[in-house]
C-alpha cells in the first residue's frame, strides 16, 4: 500500500471514525484502524463489537493499493503535530510497518495485518428500509438523548426509541424521572417499525451527521441499524427488549397553565438551586397568578434562597417540588424564548413545551415527575 494524502484531511477521518474505538476494549485489534486503499478511495474502519464506523475519503495519488491494520493511538498522536500538508503513507505487507514520510522528514509506525479484523455486521434480507432528512435525525437525537438513563438494571432505557410510522417519526428518551417525547412529519410512507438505538452510536451519529446535507438512508432489522451517509456508514446493534409504555406516564390534561420566560425561569432555578439538599436537590415552584415563587433550603447546613419571578398563569393556586438539576436539563434543551408548564397537582408530572411563533413540521413533550416538598 502506497499512496500520498493531505494531513488534515486524513486526520479529520481518524478523528471522526475513531470515536468508536473503546479504552477497555476485549480484542487487541480494535485498537487499530482498518486501512483499505482500493479503486480510488481509502476506506478507514473503527470497531468495539457493538458498533462500527466507516469512513471514506477520495485519494487522488495512488501508487499501490492495499489493506492494513493501523495503531489509532499512534497514528492520532502523529497527525496531530502536522499543519497541512501531503504525506507519502506507505506500508509494508511483509513486516507490516506504516512509514508516514513528508518534506523534511519521516516516521515508522507498527501496523498489522487486517485480516483478523472483524467483519461489518450484515443486515437480514427482510430489513426495513426508510430516509431521514438530516435535520430530523440530528434534533431527534439532540432533543431525546440527555433524558437517556444509564441504567444496567433496565437497559431498554439506556438509549432512544424511535417509531415509525406513516409521515411521522417519534423520537422518545426517558430515566423514568424525565422524559422527552419529540415527534416530527417525515416521509415513511407505509413502513412502520421500531427500534432502540443505544446512546453511543446516537452521539457518533449525531457527531457525523453535522457535516451532511443530503437525506441519511437507515436500514435495520432485529438486531441491528444501518445509517449511510455521504462520507460514513455507521452501523450498530441494537438495544432488544420492550420499551416502556411512555404514553401512559404523560397527563393527558394538566389543567394548570404556565407560561415563562425560559431564560429567566432558568436562571432563577440555578440561583436559588444553590441552597438546595445535597442529597435530594430539591427546588419548590409555588405558582399563582402573575408569579412563581421558587425556593430552597437545606436545614443540614442552614441555608435558603427564595426568588419571585414573573408569569403568565392559568389555573388554581398550586405548590410542587421538582429536582433542579433535572429541570435545568429540561429548560437548558428547549430553544424557544417561552415556554409553558401544564401542571396537575403535587403528585402529577409537570409537562414542559416550547412556545413558538409559528406553525412546525414537529412537536417536542418534556415531562418531569415532581418529588415530595417535605422529602
């Protein structure tokens, strides 16, 4: 294998592409990179088993094609020190060495041979096959993932459900304390299917998915999910199990109506957040009209703070406790200037939503069950 590529560009690959690679991995050639140069591309693999990423880039200046089992810790540690310029990467299929040569100098790096690198996972022949614009995937993800659990007890929670269905997709992600249910019109036609995709891939998705235009083409079955984009092909296993009934868990009517400044409400929470119990980081919310009353203590360490904010309310007078750190992540994921709070009583969830000023092509629901105010 012989072949002259730019610094930059080929670093930007490893960079991208090596994400998947695990600190604690099982096998010792998942610490490498797959290398395969043939018919005018480079192709590079990065695996843990569970997922694995390709990534593909042009290279103009082939003089022998080949494939090759590269260190990813030494060939990022090497890249890192250029500024962009060609270097001449040649390695050796006998003894398995990668020169990595430039203007004014050169380096050897061991390699191995790529042949006992795990294969690509393949899908079944009866897969589902469906596009995703890229903005949907990408606010599906970003809008779902941080209400994700880590959770070995109940794994079907540490990643997001996605159904399909007919010119709808719905992203939902949930710990049992908060969820986050984002549903948005796409172009499904008959399919409908679901599937949970685990947190890690999600990230790599979304992370590959910022530098793409055209629509993502996603193919899975039982066991596995396909996303093939221009430049990548991600493909991991997937999550088996039953979700939740999440639509149980969400009011069908909250009576009472917020509406706030976010930014404000926000602020508000992490000031007076700070004098909250340690151990519970509770926050109470007493709501009436024209005004939120928010305050904390921690009698353990003798402290309070109390803070009035303004709003618009609909409803009866109403006192609730919810855990501030979970509500900072609530109100920190929605974009809107205003938000409105639909809220029950003191043992129902609190129901978040955006307020916008127009009509969109999807719908975000963010949910956070209360906590007990004398807890």
């Amino acid at each position: 294998m012989k072949f002259v590529i730019s610094s930059s560009a080929l670093l930007s690959l490893l960079q991208t592409t090596g994400k998947v690679i695990s600190s604690k991995n099982t096998l010792p050639i998942l610490d490498y990179f797959l290398l395969d140069l043939k018919e005018g591309q480079l192709k590079v693999t990065a695996s843990d088993l569970e997922t694995t990423l390709v990534g593909v880039i042009r290279v103009e200046n082939i003089e022998k094609e080949g494939i090759i089992a590269a260190p990813a810790k030494l060939m990022l540690d090497s890249l890192k020190e250029f500024s962009e310029q060609p270097l001449t990467i040649e390695a050796n299929e006998s003894t398995w060495e990668i020169k990595i040569s430039w203007k004014s100098g050169s380096l050897a790096i061991p390699g191995t041979s790529g042949l006992s690198y795990p294969a690509v996972p393949e899908l079944d022949e009866a897969r589902n096959e469906t596009t995703f614009a890229v903005d949907a995937l990408i606010n599906g993800v970003n809008k779902t993932i941080f209400a994700s659990a880590d959770d070995e007890m109940r794994p079907v929670l540490n990643g997001i459900y996605i159904a399909i269905a007919p010119k709808l997709t719905t992203f939902v992600g949930t710990d049992a304390h908060k969820l986050v249910k984002y549903t948005v019109d796409t172009d499904n036609e008959a399919l409908e299917a679901t599937f949970i995709l685990p947190k890690k891939p999600a990230l790599l998705l979304r992370t590959v998915l910022l530098k793409e235009e055209d629509d993502v083409a996603v193919s899975f079955d039982a066991k596995n999910v396909l996303f093939k984009l221009k430049n990548y092909t991600l493909i991991c296993r997937l999550i088996e199990g039953n979700y939740p009934n999440y639509g149980a868990v969400i009011p069908a009517n909250n009576p009472n109506h917020v509406i706030a400044d976010r930014v404000e409400l926000l602020n508000g929470i992490k000031r007076v957040a700070v004098c909250s119990n340690q151990a519970t980081n509770l926050i109470k919310l007493e709501v009436r009209p024209n005004n939120i009353d928010l305050a904390a203590q921690d009698l353990d360490f003798s402290v309070s703070a109390n803070e009035h904010l303004s709003c618009s309310y609909e409803g009866e007078e109403i006192t609730i406790g919810f855990k501030s750190t979970f509500l900072v992540e609530i109100l920190s994921n929605i974009e809107t200037p205003s938000i409105v709070m639909e809220l029950g009583d003191s043992t129902r969830a609190g129901v978040f939503k955006p307020i916008y000023d127009d009509k969109q092509p999807s719908t975000t629901l963010m949910l956070l069950m209360p906590m007990m105010i004398n807890a």
